[in-house]
C-alpha cells in the first residue's frame, strides 16, 4: 500500500491492484465539509487523475459517517459572510464533483452512517456505483435549512430515480434506509453493517481486473448522457446557494439545525 495523501482532511493511497481508497478524514465533524476540506477533497481527486496506475477509486468516510454535507457549525458562524463563504465553498464543490465525474477510473462509493446535503448526498450520486451498510441513511437536506441542492443533485438524482421520485425527496427531505435508496435507484447494492469494507473492496478488485479503457470508455458515455446538464446546472446550483444563504430563513434553518430544535420559517 503506497500512500498518496497521507494527513489533512482527505486521505489517499494505492495498492498493488491498482485500488485507490479515497477517505473523507474529519471525523470529529462527521466528515462535514468546509472550505479547507473541499480544497483537499479536490487536490485528491486530481492526484486520482494523475496516477496512471489507479484501476478504480473506493470513496468513503472515517469516523462514524460517510458524510454529513456542509459543515453548518462553520456556517453559522459566519453569520452576514455566509454568502461570501459559501460561493467559495460550492466553486470547490463543483471542482470535485466534477473531477469524480470525469476519472477515467470507475468510483465505488461505500457509504455508512449519513450521507447527507448536498456534499455527502452529492457525492453518493455522483459515484458510478455505491455499496452501502444495511444502517446507512440518506438524507438531502438543502431545504430544510433555506438553502437548495448542489453537487449536481437536481441532476443526477433525478437520472437516478426519475423527476416525481426526486421532486419528493429534494422537497420534502425523507430520510432513506439503506435499502429504500436501493429501491429507488440510489444504491446499488446493500450489506450487513460488517461486511461493507469487504464488499466494496472485493467489487473494486473485480473492477480493477477488468480492461481499463474499456471500464473507462463505458463509464465516459454513460456520463455524457447526463454530465453536459450536470456541467451545466453547477454554476446555477452554486449561485442559488449563496444567494439563499443570505436570507433570514437560511440563517434560521442553520440555527434550528445546531440548536435541535423546530425552524420557524417566515419567506424572508
């Protein structure tokens, strides 16, 4: 095992079959996404490009989630600034996301505890296939706290599951078992809670003994099905973002979020 990115917030490193593991490393936050993290998340998927012997990419989250989206602590603290922030941040989302979606590598997403807003959420959709634990859930979000999807959500997630399916899920913010986001086209496969690392390794070992242009070919023109309106709706989705990030509801949202309780949204 040769490690690429060996501390900060983003891990990598490479093995022998040619198997890259990408780890989301803030644990403390839930693997939360800042703009540090987000800087980091993308100088990993580039060094992802770079290697010529990656085979396939496995992404997942240390700590106790794959990912819980924004780090609203970190949002909320920056109170009338937020819109400035927050356009930095989804520029670097949207760098990431579409660096994921241009590898030439295939991406396993092995997802347990959240996948949540449009960072974790995000990059569930944006993976080519995704292994998760039995007691993993998905949750989008970007609503519930005055803000809009991003990451290319209203993109992929509705190649995913189709627009009513995504319509209900963007809106009214379910919280998806592992096996209901199978169901709906989300996930592609569920595992006992225990056999995740195993699973994910032994589908990214099957992937990496395959012939890599052929892999890489397949992946590129199933996303150019989808990837012009995804390059497409990145800038849109991240202006809407910021935009919204500045209103009184945002800011409440991000309030009732940390503080547990109800939010008390007034159009504002």
């Amino acid at each position: 095992m040769t490690s690429l990115i060996g501390t900060g917030p983003v891990l990598l490193d490479l093995d022998e079959d040619g198997i890259a593991r990408l780890r989301l490393n803030r644990p403390e936050a839930a693997n939360g996404m800042n703009v540090p993290f987000l800087q980091a998340l993308h100088t990993a998927v580039l060094r992802c490009h770079a290697e010529p012997d990656v085979r396939v990419v496995v992404l997942s989250g240390e700590g106790r989630n794959f990912c819980a989206g924004g780090d609203v602590t970190t949002f909320a603290e920056k109170g009338e600034a937020l819109p400035a922030y927050l356009r930095e941040a989804t520029a670097w989302l949207q760098t990431a996301t579409s660096a994921l979606i241009q590898l030439k590598a295939p991406v396993i997403a092995a997802v347990h505890g959240f996948a949540a807003g449009g960072g974790g959420f995000g990059l569930v959709c944006a993976s080519d296939l995704v292994v998760a634990a039995e007691s993993a859930k998905f949750f989008s979000g970007a609503v519930r706290v005055g803000m809009a999807p991003d990451a290319g959500v209203t993109v992929t997630l509705t190649q995913l599951v189709g627009l009513r399916r995504a319509m209900e899920i963007l809106m009214t913010n379910p919280t998806l078992t592992a096996a209901e986001a199978r169901d709906a086209g989300i996930v592609t496969s569920v595992v006992p809670d225990g056999e995740l690392t195993d699973r994910a390794r032994e589908l990214a070992a099957t992937l990496a003994a395959m012939p890599p242009l052929a892999l890489s070919a397949t992946k590129r023109l199933v996303w150019n099905g989808v990837g012009a309106g995804v390059e497409q709706r990145l800038p849109e989705e991240a202006r809407t973002v910021a935009e919204l990030s500045g209103t009184a509801d945002s800011r409440e949202g991000l309030a009732a979020v940390i503080e547990r309780r109800p939010a008390r949204f007034t159009g504002a």
